[in-house]
C-alpha cells in the first residue's frame, strides 16, 4: 500500500484529539472526524482544523476512501463500531478496552485476522524508548532469573467527590474502572517488558467516594447541589499475582491518590539485577545491582537498536506521551503498509486485557485465587 494513508477519528474527546496529532505526525491524513453529535464534530473539526464531513459514524463507513477508524468513543461502544468499521474493509485502532467482555474482544480479532486487516489497541507505554531498553537487557539475560516484580498506578483525577465521567457508570465504562482503565497498561507492560504472563491473583477492589454528581460527560465539579447517585466502580485497586514462572508480583492502582497526576511505575527484581521505570519521569531508568545502582538516561546515540529507534530528540530534550503515541501509530501504519514492527500491540494484546480485568473482577467477588484464562488452564488439565 502506497501513499498517505486517510483516517477518521470518532470521538472528539480529550484521547480522539491526542488520535489526531498521532495520524498527522506519522504522516497520514486525517480526513475528517465524527463525534456524539453534528454540532460537536464540527467543533472538533473546526479545532482540529480537519474537513467536518461526517455527520455520523454510517456516513464515516460508506466512504470507501477511508483506510483507517480511530475508535475513541466510551467504553460501551468500541466493539459496535470497531467491528462495523472492520466489516466495511477499514484497519481499526481501538482505544483499551478492545472490549468490556473477553468474548466480544476475542471475536473482533479473529474478524481482523479473517479479514487480514490491523486492529491495533494503544497500549501506548511500550514506546517509551528506555521500556524498549530495559526488554533489550532482560532479553540478553542481564537480570536473571525474576524474584520478586512490584509497582502502582496512581492517579487523582477522580479524588473530589465531587468528580464525575462517563467512566464511573458501568453502562458506559464497563464494570471496572480503575484496573480496567489505568490497571490494565501496568499490567500489558510489565507482562511485555519482563517477559512473563500472570496465570493467577486476587485482588480487591474498592470504592473511597460512595456517592457522585449524576450526569455523564466530560469530568467536572458541581457546587455539591446536583442529584448524586451510587458509584458503582472501584476508586482503587490491590492484586497480588502470580507468574507463569512462580514469581510474585504486587500492583497498587488508584484515581484518588492526592497529587500522583499519571504515575505508572515498576520494579523488576532479578537475581543479578532490578530495573525501575517511572513513567512520569521517562529520561531517565534505575538500575540496581549488587554493588549498587547507577542511573541510566534516554539517549539516541547508546543503547538498544529499539531505543535509538523510538528517541526521536537528542538526549536532555524531554520526550513523553504524545512522543509515544506517535511512535505507536507510526507503527501501526507501517503494519497496515505490510511492514513488521516490534511490540506493536494488537487485537490479541486487548484480548488478553480483556482477561486480566475479568480475573480481578471475579477475585474480588469471591474473594480467592482465580486463574485469569481458565480455558487455558482446562485444556492444560486435560492434555
């Protein structure tokens, strides 16, 4: 496939405009956009300084010239139009969830796969070049065998109670929010970077603010007047799990944490060496050792082939999440083109999200160990 590739973005929210820098600065078209409403594609369209040509998402998949959907809609709606996009020929980047239920998860890449069209899930933490870094080491066996993995995801954007999105209602958000929203990048990171799948864990979900404004939408506050109504979704997160190799692993994961704004953090603790990556403070990776630790930075010119790949300034020149998003789209672009990129995440990526949030979901219900693929585990049992 030759030439700028045209893409639409649906959903003109906060992630459908970081979609659209993303399609520009790889160097596709964006062709137009469509949102919840005529009025608020225009918007959009007028912001984004883009064509407002669809009226609504039947309009989107009837032009035959559009390659590319980016589904930046609630939660509820990314298997409906993913699939209809899929069906009418069009590759498909999906904000996670790829779908609030393994089941729907599964079928749409196996329609993508049928189909031999990308559906690609922004996973967008891969990109950083010193995660790329810390996989190169633990590929060469730097750190030996894992003993212990630990880490949080901590935010305060929901901390007010008087706080309010789409995300906290489970019609739209989906029946988890915390693990599933921010939970869910720690884990495809760190099962990523260090190599290992988590087969089983229990977790405990809870909810601090008991009660919210009613309404949907973008978050806002109220003056404390308004109807509140029964939140029905976890603020926070705890998950002790288990790895495919027996080694343990912690995750802390939050929205109410006071002053943590996006901190996604890790420690993996290996036999001769750890590794640690904050992702608020991405220059820079820790590396412990026996006989001490050492600071290592961000830097095109040493390093892995993926790190000099993804630095896209000179070292000291800050990159963070709109540079991965970038380098995340590029590279889903360069798939739909028929080019192989590394750690490009996918339908099977979101398959396995799916999962993780489903296991946690039903640990915190029963309150015991859960496998997060019994199908798995059944057909191991039966071999």
């Amino acid at each position: 496939m030759s030439g700028s590739l045209r893409a639409v973005v649906c959903g003109a929210g906060m992630i459908g405009a970081v979609h659209a820098a993303a399609i520009r600065a790889s160097g596709g078209e964006l062709a137009g956009v469509v949102a919840s409403t005529p009025e608020r594609g225009a918007r959009a369209a007028e912001k984004w300084r883009v064509p407002a040509r669809y009226p609504d998402f039947e309009a989107l998949l009837a032009d035959d010239s559009v390659s590319v959907v980016h589904v930046c809609t609630p939660n509820a709606l990314h298997v409906g139009q993913a699939e209809a996009a899929l069906r009418a020929g069009k590759h498909v980047i999906c904000e996670k969830p790829l779908a609030t239920a393994t089941a729907d998860a599964e079928r749409l890449t196996r329609l993508a796969e049928e189909a031999g069209l990308v559906l690609a899930v922004p996973f967008v933490y891969r990109y950083h070049p010193l995660v790329r870094e810390l996989r190169e080491r633990r590929l060469r066996g730097e750190f030996g065998a894992w003993q212990l993995i630990h880490g949080s995801y901590l935010q305060d954007w929901m901390l007010s109670e008087d706080a309010m999105s789409w995300r906290v209602d489970p019609a739209e958000g989906g029946p988890s929010r915390a693990f599933a929203d921010i939970g869910s990048h720690w884990c495809d990171l760190v099962e990523w970077v260090a190599g290992i799948r988590f087969t089983e864990l229990t977790a405990r979900l809870g909810t601090t603010v008991p009660t919210r404004p009613a309404g949907t939408g973008a978050t806002f506050a109220t003056t404390g007047e308004g109807r509140r109504v029964r939140v029905r979704t976890e603020d926070v997160a705890t998950v002790l799990l288990r790895t495919d190799g027996g080694t343990l692993a912690t995750l802390t994961v939050s929205q109410v944490s006071a002053g943590r704004k996006n901190r996604l953090w890790f420690e993996l603790d290996g036999a001769r060496g750890s590794a640690v990556f904050d992702q608020e403070n991405p220059e820079t990776a820790w590396l412990g050792a026996p006989d001490g630790a050492r600071v290592l930075f961000r830097d095109p010119g040493h390093g892995s082939a993926e790190q000099r790949r993804l630095s896209r300034l000179p070292a000291g020149h800050g990159q963070g999440y709109a540079d991965c998003f970038h380098s995340f789209v590029d590279d889903a672009y360069a798939a739909i083109r028929g080019e192989a990129r590394e750690g490009l995440p996918t339908g099977a990526d979101g398959v396995r999200s799916a999962r993780l949030v489903e296991a946690v979901l039903t640990s915190s219900a029963s309150l015991t160990w859960t496998n997060v693929d019994p199908t798995a585990i059944a057909l191991e049992d039966t071999a």
